[in-house]
C-alpha cells in the first residue's frame, strides 16, 4: 500500500536551552543548536547588527551537534514575520521568497556537515543594498535538516526540522514608530434564559505595526454600559511581546461575566514607545429570550396594525 507522506517544518528560533557546548538563549532542539559566535566581550544571544545603505558587515554563525552521529545541514538566510496564531517570532522556509534579511544575508557554506558531539562556524556576510529602507528588517539564520523522517502506518508523516538564530538589523535612518488598532469587534454568548447561566463575550481586534521599528506592544481595554458605567479595565496579557514591522495579527479576548442586558462601548488602546493609538465598537447585549418575545411581540403589533388599517380602508 502507498504511503502519503505529509512534510512539517519545525523551526525553534526562541527555545532556549543552557549547555556547555552553547551560550545562553541559543536556539536549539535538543539534537543540534544555532547561535552567534561569540564577540570580544561575551557570548551573544542574537544577532543585533546595524547598517547603513550600501554597507556590508562580516560575522559568523555556530552550529552544534548534540548527537552521537555527524549531521549534515542546508544553511540558508530567512525573513521574519509574526505568526497570524499568536504573533510569534517565525522565519519563511526556503522554499518562500525573501525580500529582506533572507536575500541580504549569504553564507559562506550554503551546507555544512558538523561531526557528532562537535561544531562548525560559518561567516557570512549580510550587504544591505542602496536605497534600503530605514529601520528593523527583522531575520534569521536557519539551519535545516533536508531528510524527512517517515513515519509508519498506510498514512506516514514526515517531518522536517530546522533551526533558527535570530537576526535583528536596524538599517540607518529615520525611524518611525507607529501603531494601530484596526476592525474591533464584540460577539456575545448569552444564556437563553436571562439570569440562568453565565454570559460572556469575545472581543476580537487586528494589532498592527505600521511602522519600520519593532514594537513591543502594550494593550488596555476599557468597556462602558449604559450612563458611562465602567463594566472592566484591564491590561492584556495574551499579546505578542514583539510585533515586527509592516506586521499584522489577529487577536481575541474573552470577556466572562459580560453583562446581559446593557447597551455600550468597547475601547482598546494600544501603546509602544512613542506610540499609542486607540480603537472601539459599540455592543448592545440581548438575552435571547427577551429578543425572541421582543420580536415576536413587533411581529404581531405589526400584523395587527395591518388589520385595523384594512378594517378602516372603505370598499370602492
């Protein structure tokens, strides 16, 4: 029988893990680790280089196998974005088209061989092009593991794992951050009979960065009932810690204990360093039983309106 074979990309480019083969915060997946080779003065989480236009800079990258057999790797460089999940910190695969980072970016190995319980350093050299646009151009370095691993059974999955070390270049230039909450919506989850059960609300928004700087975001939502009434104020928690440049997320936040009957506003504002700008929709919470009979009641006032006026039309 046939199998089907499904491909996963795994990529880590935020596990951390504390060895003595590799500094602290480099990215890692247990079987092999990627992370800058250390400076001068002490071992580096990421990459954080600047750059103006034109100019080119050298560095180099460490990758280290764990395991107790040599391991051959594609090492290539990658654009970063924020996930539409959660707005994790995620790299393009290979196969993706880079415009940033991933293109600028160029190994001097495009794929390395690293010996068993060993390491290799790779330079490379990352040239920003004249006429780059100021600000984060936000990447990686990817070291990917081309075979896939099959599973068993008439369905196998194969899954294909890389890792990340992170990039985070800021090209020379004036730097604008700016924020925006965008198409603030509020759905409500009613008990059918009002007062027996519990009520709720999701209040959904889109977070984006439309700015050329990283943001690390703030979000505070505010909701008002009837004569300005505060009903909750809270500061968010489920939000991304960065939100890279030109990027965009959806995002939702559950409300229990939503009122329900009331009739008001909900206002999210989102604020980053130099930046703060605010969004907000209205509600109107109905139980469904009262807006069944409130409907109902309409249907027939309006039948009978219709049949007074027919009563009272003389016959010609």
């Amino acid at each position: 029988m046939h199998k089907l074979y499904v491909l996963f990309l795994s990529l880590f480019p935020s596990l951390f893990l504390v060895t003595a083969a590799a500094p602290a915060h480099a990215a890692d997946n247990g079987s092999w680790s990627v992370y800058p080779a250390a400076s001068q003065i002490a071992a580096r989480p990421y990459f954080y280089l600047s750059a103006d236009p034109g100019q080119s800079i050298d560095d180099k990258v460490v990758v280290t196998n764990k395991t107790g057999r040599p391991l051959t790797f594609r090492l290539y460089a990658a654009d970063a974005y924020n996930t539409a999940r959660d707005g994790g910190f995620a790299v393009r695969t290979v196969a993706e088209k880079q415009r940033g980072v991933g293109v600028w970016a160029k190994p001097a190995k495009s794929r390395v061989t690293v010996p068993a319980h060993g390491k290799v350093t790779v330079p490379f050299t990352l040239s920003v092009p004249e006429g780059a646009e100021p600000g984060d151009h936000p990447g990686a370095l990817v070291a990917l593991d081309e075979r896939i691993d099959k599973g068993d059974g008439a369905v196998a999955l194969g899954v294909q794992r890389a890792v990340a070390a992170r990039i985070y270049l800021r090209v020379g230039g004036p730097t604008v951050p700016a924020i925006a909450v965008e198409d603030v919506r509020v759905s409500h989850h009613q008990p059918l009979v009002p007062g027996l059960g519990d009520s709720g609300a999701t209040i959904s928004y889109t977070l984006r960065n439309t700015g050329n700087v990283t943001l690390n975001p703030k979000v505070e939502l505010r909701a008002t009932g009837l004569f300005g009434r505060t009903l909750l104020a809270r500061e968010l928690a489920t939000i991304p810690g960065e939100l890279l440049p030109g990027q965009r997320v959806r995002l939702s936040e559950p409300w229990q204990g939503s009122p329900q009957l009331d009739w008001g506003d909900v206002k999210l504002t989102a604020s980053a360093k130099d930046t703060r700008e605010s969004a907000s929709a209205s509600f109107f919470a109905l139980p469904w039983l009262v807006a069944v009979a409130l409907g109902a009641g309409g249907a027939v006032g309006t039948v009978l309106f219709v049949r007074a006026r027919r009563a009272r039309t003389p016959v010609v």
